[in-house]
C-alpha cells in the first residue's frame, strides 16, 4: 500500500497544463491548409505544393527554435 504522500508547504505547485509543441501543431496546421488547398484547387501542381510545404515546415522549425529559445 502506498503511504500518504502530500506536497511540503514550500514546494513549487506545477501547473497540470503541458507544454505547446509548436512544431508539432504548425505542421498540422500546415498539412491540413495543403489538403484543403489540394481539393478545392487541383491544379496547383507539385511546382507549387512542394516548395509550399517544404517553406511551411522551414517556418514551423524556425518558430520552434525561437519559442525553445525564449523558454529557456
């Protein structure tokens, strides 16, 4: 059984919110613009969509580095 265990009065409280994996949700965000994009314009070809995709993931990175930057 496990005994009690209650926080000391000086600990740190730690908030039950994670942290945003900005790079994780940029690039959703940016894959799901690009399937939209493919459906309702299809004939962006992979001229346009493939530099697209690869600046959006270029830009989510970027803020990424930034926001882990500021954290620290």
């Amino acid at each position: 059984m496990r005994p009690d265990v209650r926080p000391r009065a000086d600990a740190p409280v730690r908030s039950r919110w994670h942290r945003t994996d900005w790079m994780a949700l940029l690039s959703g965000a940016l894959f799901i613009t690009v399937g939209v994009l493919f459906i309702a314009a299809p004939d962006l070809g992979p001229a346009v969509m493939f530099p697209l995709v690869v600046g959006g993931l270029a830009c989510a990175g970027f803020i990424a580095v930034l926001v882990r930057a500021i954290r620290r």
